[in-house]
C-alpha cells in the first residue's frame, strides 16, 4: 500500500495485500484451469473408451474440478481415471450412458435432467437427488458440467401438487 494507505497499482495488477507482492501472470491455460476448479457446479473431462469394433463401452474421467469430486452418493467421489459406469448410481446408468453416447453419434449437446430415486415407504418412488446435466463432445470426449437441483425440482413438484389441491 501506498503511504496514503491506499492500494497501489502495478501493470494492471492492484495490490490489495498492503505486502507490496505482485502475484506472477497466469498463461491463458492456467487461468482457464484455475478458472474451472473453482466453479461452483461440477465439471470434468470424459474420454470414450472403446471395445475392438469400435463401440463405446464406457466414459473415463480425464480430469474434474472440486465440485465434480464431492458429489453425494458418487463412488468413488470423482477422481480422475475412474469410469463413469463405475462411479455413478446403479439406476442412472443406462440413462446418462445412453445420454453420452448419442451426444458422440451426432455431435448434439445435451441438456437434461438426471434424477435419482428411491421406493418410498408407501410404496411410491421419493425423490432423492436431481442433476441438471449438460454435455458437448469434444474429440472422442466429453464436457460435461452438472449441478444439483434438488431443491429446485422438490419445490417445482410441491407448487405443482398445491395447484392441484
């Protein structure tokens, strides 16, 4: 800090610290990677693994921010070299696979939702997690960003349920 006490500026860094430290430039790349760790909403880079025809057998995770590896009832949490098949919930599968593969067929983007239920004690299904879940392919991969939306979805569900009442 300038004897004024107030920030000085440096290039087109200012210095807040008071310290008089410059923080070195980040490349482009870094500050994209930097950038993506520390989104809110999960991220990560999936790459298609083939079998010896050619068809895609599963997604491995290449690389995830923070997010994408805290993801309840992920196991393991989003780590990078693990398998989509293998890391997410057994009912939801099918449906993010099949979600991926067509998104690699076409070169669509995708943008759904992924919900996760479980049997209620009444017999019905209760809603247990929901994912808003986009995807781009790029390469023989994926971008894949999701969040959860649970919230959201339970008080959709109970607006719905009070108009009908």
């Amino acid at each position: 800090m300038s004897s004024t006490g107030r920030p000085t500026k440096t290039a087109s860094v200012i210095d807040i610290t008071g310290d008089g430290s410059v923080p070195e430039s980040l490349t482009s790349e870094g500050r994209l990677q930097r950038a993506i760790e520390h989104l809110l909403a999960a991220f990560g880079m999936f790459t298609a693994i083939r079998d010896d025809a050619g068809r895609i057998v599963d997604f491995q995770l290449d690389n995830a921010n923070h997010a994408a590896r805290v993801i309840p009832g992920a196991t393991p949490q989003g780590e990078a070299g693990e398998s989509l098949v293998g890391t997410v919930a057994e009912h939801q599968k099918r449906e993010l696979f099949d979600d991926f593969c067509h998104v690699m067929e076409t070169g669509e983007p995708l943008a759904t939702q992924s919900l996760e239920h479980e049997v209620a004690k009444h017999g019905g299904k209760r809603l247990v997690r929901a994912y808003e879940v986009r995807a781009a392919r790029m390469g023989d991969g994926l971008a894949v960003g999701w969040r959860d939306v649970t919230r959201h979805v339970l008080a959709e569900a109970e607006l719905e349920r009070l108009n009908r009442s």
